[in-house]
C-alpha cells in the first residue's frame, strides 16, 4: 500500500494544509503570487507569504531536520526572498512555533471532536486516539513535526509542546474513574509515553501504519483507570 494511502474502505484522511486556514481563494493558494504589478491586497499577500512559509517549514523538516534547517532552505521551498521571511519571522524558531502552533490545534480541535462525538470515557479515548493516529498517519510532516522535530528545536519549542499535551491531559482526566493515590501528572506522563511511541513509528519509517498501534496505545491510556480485562476488550474495539 501507498504511503499514506487509507485501507480500501475507509475515508482518505484530512490534510493539513495551511493555506487552507487562510481561506484563501484557490488560485493562490500556496501558489507563488503573481510577479509585478498584480493589484492584489497587501494584506492578501502576506498572510499567503506567511502560509507559503509555514507551509515550507513543514516540509522541509523531514528533509534536513531542525538543527541543520537554513532560511534559506525556507525561502526556496516557499519560493520567497529572504527579505519576505524577515518580515514575518524573527528566526527559524519563531516560524517552528508559528507551524507548531497552527498544526497542534489542527489536530487539537479534531481529535477533541471525535471524542466529544462519543457518551463515555473509554469510548471517548479511544475515539480520540483512533483519530489522532488517523490524521497523523495521512499526514506525515505533521507527524514528523510533532513527535520527532520538536524535540530538538530546542526549551522554547518543547514548552509549547508541554502546553499542548496539558491540553490532552485535561481531556483526558474530564469524566476519567477517580483511583486513589495516581500522581498528579499521570496525563500527561502517559500523553508523553503516546507521542514517544509516535516519534519511533515516524523515525521507523512506518508512519503509515500508526494506526495499527491504536488498540496498545487505548490500553495504555486506560489501564492505570481500569481493569486489565476491560481496558482489553475496550481497546479490542481498534478497527
């Protein structure tokens, strides 16, 4: 099978592509402007230099990874002068943010989805693990971004990283069985055990097959919560 490519039957996974989150007209999208005297908004045209480069980060982070990622690795990929760039960001780390920030609450508000769509806490957590691993495993970069590069981007990057796991663990404690003496932070040491396993499919070369971690990751969630005999036949339910 293709990489990415969904099982025959199942929905093609939705994309993460930032020039959509501009709801920008098609013919520009991620495009490179017209040169010369194009009459467009200038507002139009920074917000698409901005998405093109963000758009960029994304893809070139698998290429060369984030210690060795130039501007001007940046620039070409998005085909803008450096000059565009300096405009929009201070440095390579504040774009990392920029497309860290857009892509965690991409995925933040559809995992949040799924699970909201379900009546009780083991099916909510496994509705959103199933999900999660879904849209990671039909988009790569966003994997490679959150589970591999972000690590190495350095204490700012990996704080921001923290806030969204925070995120994950609240969800995750919301309607959850109450056992006596759990540490504190037990979401999101767990969270951080998920995205661990995240990173070795995606370093592995096998981010496509991510979703066939979703039953061990669900009993990973659940059993410091539940019996193992139930945690089992909930986590069994994986398609």
């Amino acid at each position: 099978m293709a990489s990415g490519q969904p099982p025959p039957g199942e929905p093609e996974p939705e994309r993460f592509e930032p020039d959509a989150l501009a709801e920008l007209p098609a013919e520009f999208a991620l495009a490179r402007l017209p040169v010369g005297r194009h009459g467009l908004p200038r507002a139009f045209v920074v917000r698409n230099q901005r998405l093109r480069i963000v758009a960029a980060m994304l893809q070139a982070l698998p290429k060369h990874g984030y210690p060795e990622l130039t501007i001007g690795h940046l620039t070409e990929e998005a085909g803008v002068s450096r000059a565009a760039f300096y405009r929009q960001f201070a440095n390579k780390e504040e774009c990392f943010l920029a497309t860290y920030d857009l892509a965690g609450e991409w995925l933040c508000e559809r995992v949040e989805a799924a699970a909201a769509a379900q009546a009780d806490w083991p099916a909510r957590v496994l509705a959103g693990v199933s999900e999660a691993l879904r849209l990671l495993a039909g988009n790569p970069p966003l994997a490679h971004l959150l589970a591999v590069e972000v690590m190495q981007a350095g204490p700012v990057v990996r704080a921001r990283q923290q806030a969204c796991l925070a995120r994950f663990a609240e969800a995750l404690r919301a309607g959850r069985p109450q056992p006596d003496e759990l540490p504190v932070e037990l979401e999101e040491m767990l969270l951080g055990g998920v995205v661990a396993t995240i990173g070795r499919y995606v370093d592995g070369g096998r981010v496509e097959q991510l979703p066939e971690a979703t039953a061990e990751l669900v009993q990973y969630l659940l059993i410091p919560y539940m019996e193992p005999g139930e945690t089992k036949r909930i986590a069994s339910q994986a398609a």
